[in-house]
C-alpha cells in the first residue's frame, strides 16, 4: 500500500519538477534568494543500514523540494570519522553520504548537514567525564548512552570545530544546520529540569568573564548575578558562533587548494541554526505543545525574525512530531497546511522536520498536503520571498522562545489583533536599540505585552522611540523593574505589582472610548490585577471593583471602587494597562477582555482597524504584504522596489481549540483595502482568475468569491 502510495506521488511531469544541477564550480549565496522548500530528515542510526540516495532524491523531488537537512556528526557521524573524538554510527553504509550529495546537487537539490554537539557517547564520556554537563548534586544528563556536554569544556570550544573542518573537507556541501545550540539545565526528552550546569570549566570561564563571580545555582531574575550570568551566556554563545563561522568559510575556501574536494575556492556555505548572531540562516520551530494550543505559530516565527533580523533568512520548521515521547505520530494534515502556509505568507520558505527519510513512514497522512503546498509555493515562486510590511502596528516578543506567563500575555494580545484582522509586525524584546529607527519611522504604535528587564540600551532606546511619537501600549507588570521609566513614559506609581484578581471587576464606563460595552457595566476578571497610582494628569479609566460577596445568591454584591483603575492614558499617547489581560484571553477566550485592549487601541490609533475592512470570520488569518518579485538574481539585499501588494488569507475555521478539522469554506468575502495605488489587475492563486474590485481614494474594494484552505490575492501596480 506504501509503495502504491509512493508511486502516485511521483506521477508529476517531469518537466515541473526538474531543477537545474547544481555545479562543484557554484559560488553563489544560494540561499539568499530566499527560496527554500526544505525537508529535514532526522534519521534514527539504525535507518542508516537502509538509506538509498536515489530513494532519497525521488522522494524529495516528489515533494517539490529544493533543500535537504539530513544527519552528518556530532552526537554520532553518519559516514568513517578518522577523529578519536567523534564516535562512529555502526549502522553506517560506507560512501552513502557523499553519494546523497552527489545525487542531490545532480537534481538542483542543496544539501545541509546536521550537527548536534549537545551530546557525546558514553566512550568519549568514559575518557572525557571533565567535558560534561554535571548539576550542583553531581547528576549527569543522560539519553540512553549519550551524554550532555559542557559549552565552555573543550569538546565544543575544541573539538567539535575539527569535526566541522572533517565534514566540510570530505563533501561537497551547502551548508551546515547546528541543532540544540546553547546551554542545557534540563534533560528535554523526559522533560525534567536539573539546573545550571556547574562544570569546573564554566565556573572558571564564568570567573574571568565576570570579574570574579561566582557561577550561580538557581535560575532567579531578582539575582543580580543570575543576570550577569544570562550577559555572560549570550555573550559565550555569541563568541563561539563568530568562531564556528570562521571556520566554516575558511574551510570552505581552502577545500579547493587542499584537494580534497574539486569545487571552486571560495564555495559559499550557510550556516543554520537558532541562534542570531554569524548564522546565514535562522531556524525556528513549529512545535505542538499543551492546550491551549497555538494556531499561529508560524506567523509567529517567522514575523518575528523577519521583522527583528531584516538581513537574514527564516526558516520555520513545521515539526512532524506530536512531542518527544510521540516521534511517530505526525501532527494533523489541517494542522500542517496552517503552518505552511503562514510560512510562506510571512516571507519564509515552507520547511518540515521529520522522523527519518520517507519510505515506509509510519505516519503518511499529511505528505499529501505537504506536496500540494511545496508545490503551490514552487509554481508561484516569484511572488514568494522578497516582501515588506505595511503594518503600523508593532508587538514586541518576550524573547526568541517565549514561555511561561510571559508567553501567554504576548499570546493573548497577538490573538487579539489577529481576530480583528489588525496587521502588526513582532519584534524580539532584546533589540530595541537595533531597530530604533526602523520604528520610528514605520510604527504608529508599540505593544509591550509584560515586557521587562530590558537593558539600559534598549530602555534608552524605548524612550527615544516614546518621544519621537510612537504610541506605547503596556500590559501586566510591565517596566516592573523600572520604576523611574515607568513613571517618565506612563505616569504611573507601583503599589502593589502583583496581585490576585480573581473576583474583581473591571467598570467601562467610558463609553466614548469603550464602544464595545453597550448593555454591559462590569467585566469579570481573574489572575494579575496590578495595583497601581496614576498620575494627576493621566487619564484614569476602567475602575477596579472589590471582590464582593461571591455567593450564596441571595448575599451577592458588594463589589465597591477600589480607588485603583485598570488603565491609564498618559497624554492621550501611552496606556499603561497594569493587568494580566492577554493571559485571561488566551487562555479564556471571553471577548469582552479583548475589546478593552482593542477600544484602547482605537483611541488612540483608530487608523489600524481601516488598512483592511473585511466580513471574513476572526478565524481567517489576514497577513498583507508590499512584494517584490522574487526572480533569478534578486537576494534579500536587493533593493525593494514595489510591484504590488498580495492579501494572503489562512483559512482557521476548522481550529476548534483542541482539535484540527478541515476548515469551513468562507463564500463571497468582502474586503475594502488601503491601496496607495490604482492597482492594474487583481487576481488570486488557487483559481488563477482575476477578481473585479473598485478603487477611489485609496480604497480597494472586491469580493473574494471563495476560500478553502488559503489564498493569494495579487494586488498588481
């Protein structure tokens, strides 16, 4: 049956398929067209035994793929490592590696090698133990016989370079993925926590680096040397990177003077991975975690990278895995489609991540929907990849992998703007100070959804973006740990930052400012409800009730003002909203919470909700964007020059909260878009026709007849 499935899949011209080879001689930047259809294959070692590279190049041009991740060394070496530091896989076929490569660069296919030095096997821990991981109680983390090792010990401030030179001076590659970069406090395959890793060699380097300190234990912000540690970690991890990518380009050009490989000197190699700083390509990570489940995940990625690291290519991986514990159950077709398709309408490429290559898979039931939308992407690939934001509105991410309560408020306040089709950018916290100009003069408004412990750098930056006229909306405890700043942008005094509000009320009185509460007094609330002073002249609103008498019945009541409010607007420009409201909507979904932040909003940027004006259902995902067309010869550093705009629409009906169905088609969806054109022809992808609309002042208006899955309506100059 696997096997007659295979061949439908292969039943495609081959005239779509084909790629031009490529040449030893390349020197191209070849990922900076920003083109990539990647398939990661992470194969288990005993795969090895069995993988064919013919197998392998069918399979992936069936997929419309141009790009391949597959394993190469680290935790293991999937071809003979001569390096006594480097443990063999014994499943390994002699040969296959470079054959992969081969086959793949034959078929215009680029292959990247996978790296892991998170890890070593138990041989190299046996005559190393001092270069690995150990706790504060001498625990090691162990996955079967491989073992965490210590950044700053000399397998990864050593040897794993010499394992970078080996692979790149025996295979002619494109480039090289690092996977689990960083340092390890918990053993994430059974997911339990152990803490900082307290190895004689970080104690040391922590020593020197910091001045004397000495290497904390616990993992607490309140602890002025924990923050100097988390400098000390972005700072370590920052020189390595600058080192490896030393190593890799000069490998590269030296693979052609050494001869061991026939390639032309200087052979351009990406290099991929989570981290920011000397990476060409910077990964991240669709993943399904516990409810509430997050549909937008990849919108999410990819916005924020592209937004905070205009000069680098993002590339999202839709990771086919349920969880860890789950390898080979793949996540839900429905679930696939959103994620690749939020890929791609964000400026990524489409990129899945899968257990093993892909015969005799054992969970086949979304390679359907992954041929489909690979495909899409590489017929229509020049209107892919090369785009601008026409957002005025920016949310700023609590850091490249946010979690906790701090991920739930950023969440809940993106849900907002996402259901009521408000386009916004997102940007990472930590470059404020790196991308000051840029939102001086694109954004209208800042969003700081419990945004704290930010540099002096970046707060200095903040108040430069404050002053130059751009609004500030802050929610929860936000700027906590800045008093003084908290008091010159917001005017307002802390009391008590945290505080249960279970039972409080919230009152909109205002109704000139919240429209949305007619026929309603009181809005119920629960978690954070900060306890603040505002200022004289800042605008006071939403009046916080007591709790009152919950019950019986008959003894409710007694919810009297506090004398604290929920809000305030400080010059009719910042609002400071001391309250934990993007978690209750997260996790809660009571669309009262939301209109508090969206009339806010309104008030002071009414002009966000008239970029589009759409009928479509709050669970179609609206993501507008200025294109480019991305031809042979164009790279992310060409200069933009506009050729229209495209209205991508991710249809999110079939999302139900905790189960992924087939969408709810959406018929005759009117939309009314800022255009500062008159636009010469609009047409859409999936049906290839062109839609009649009406332009006057600056206003588009058409009708999108229907919407299944996706849709890209191109809005041609």
């Amino acid at each position: 049956m696997k096997f007659i499935k295979l061949l439908a899949l292969l039943v495609i011209p081959f005239s779509i398929l084909a790629q031009k080879p490529i040449s030893a001689s390349d020197d191209s930047e070849w990922w900076k067209r920003n083109n990539l259809r990647l398939i990661q294959m992470n194969l288990p070692a005993y795969e090895a035994a069995n993988i064919d590279a013919d197998e392998i190049v069918e399979d992936l041009k069936a997929f419309s793929a141009n790009t391949l991740i597959i394993n190469g060394a680290g935790i293991m070496s999937f071809y003979q490592s001569d390096l006594d530091f480097e443990y063999t896989n014994p499943y390994m076929k002699p040969g296959e590696m470079g054959r992969i490569v081969e086959r793949c660069h034959e078929n215009g296919i680029r292959v990247i090698i996978r790296f892991d030095f998170s890890r070593a096997h138990e041989t190299i821990f046996e005559a190393h133990p001092d270069w690995f991981y150990i706790s504060e109680k001498g625990e090691r983390i162990i996955n079967t016989d491989k073992y965490v090792v210590s950044i700053n010990a000399p397998y990864v401030q050593e040897k794993a370079f010499k394992i970078v030179e080996e692979v790149i001076s025996r295979f002619d590659i494109d480039g090289i993925f690092l996977n689990m970069p960083g340092y390890q406090t918990r053993n994430p395959y059974e997911n339990i926590y152990v803490g900082i890793d307290q190895n004689e060699y970080d104690k040391e380097v922590f020593r020197k680096w910091s001045g004397g300190l000495t290497l904390p234990l616990k993992e607490d912000r309140s602890d002025p040397v924990f923050n100097k540690y988390l400098e000390f970690k972005t700072a370590s991890i920052e020189d390595w990177s600058k080192r490896l990518h030393k190593v890799v380009k000069s490998s590269a050009e030296k693979r052609s003077a050494d001869g061991k490989v026939e390639c032309a000197s200087g052979k351009k190699i990406a290099i991929c991975t989570y981290l920011e700083e000397s990476v060409d390509i910077i990964r991240h990570e669709s993943q399904t975690h516990g409810l509430p489940y997050w549909p937008y995940t990849a919108s999410d990625n990819t916005n924020h990278i592209e937004q905070t690291f205009p000069n680098k290519i993002v590339s999202n991986a839709s990771i086919q895995q349920i969880s860890f514990q789950s390898r080979y159950n793949a996540i839900e077709p429905e679930e696939i489609s959103i994620r690749l398709y939020e890929n791609i309408a964000n400026g990524s490429g489409t990129d899945v991540s899968m257990m093993g290559d892909m015969r005799d898979y054992e969970d086949e039931r979304n390679f359907d929907t992954m041929k489909k939308i690979y495909a899409h992407q590489k017929k229509y690939e020049p209107y892919f990849g090369k785009y601008e934001s026409l957002a005025s509105v920016a949310v700023l991410a609590p850091g490249y992998w946010p979690g906790g309560d701090k991920m739930q408020e950023y969440r809940g306040i993106s849900l907002m703007l996402k259901e009521a089709h408000v386009q916004f950018d997102v940007i990472q916290d930590n470059h404020l100070a790196n991308l000051e100009d840029k939102i001086k003069e694109k954004y209208k408004v800042l969003i700081m959804p419990d945004i704290n412990y930010l540099s002096d750098e970046n707060i200095a930056a903040l108040k430069e973006i404050s002053k130059a006229g751009v609004k500030l909306i802050a929610t929860n405890t936000s700027l906590f740990d800045k008093p003084v700043v908290l008091k010159e942008l917001f005017g307002a005094s802390i009391d008590k930052s945290e505080n249960d509000g279970a039972g409080n009320y919230l009152r909109p009185k205002r109704k000139d400012i919240f429209k949305s509460f007619e026929g309603q007094s009181m809005v119920h609330f629960k978690f954070n409800l900060g306890l603040y002073e505002f200022d004289n002249e800042v605008e006071k609103l939403l009046p916080i009730l007591s709790k009152g008498r919950p019950g019986p019945p008959e003894m409710i009541g007694g919810h009297e003002p506090t004398g604290y409010f929920g809000a305030g607007i400080k010059e009719n420009s910042n609002v400071l909203m001391p309250i934990n409201i993007g978690k209750i909507y997260y996790q809660h979904g009571y669309e009262q919470h939301k209109n508090l932040v969206l009339d806010v909003l309104k008030n002071i940027h009414a002009e966000a909700f008239d970029e589009i004006i759409t009928s479509a259902h709050p669970r179609v995902e609206l993501i507008l964007q200025d294109f480019m067309m991305n031809k042979e010869g164009v790279t992310i550093h060409t200069p933009f020059k506009s050729n229209g705009h495209i209205l991508h629409l991710v249809n999110l009906t079939g999302f139900s909260g905790n189960t992924y169905f087939e969408p709810h088609t959406q018929q005759n969806i009117g939309l009314n878009i800022k255009v500062d054109f008159k636009p010469s022809k609009v047409w859409i992808m999936q049906g290839e026709e062109k839609l009649a609309f009406t332009y006057a002042n600056g206003n588009l208006k058409l009708i999108l007849p229907s919407l299944k899955d996706f849709e890209g309506i191109v809005i041609e100059r």
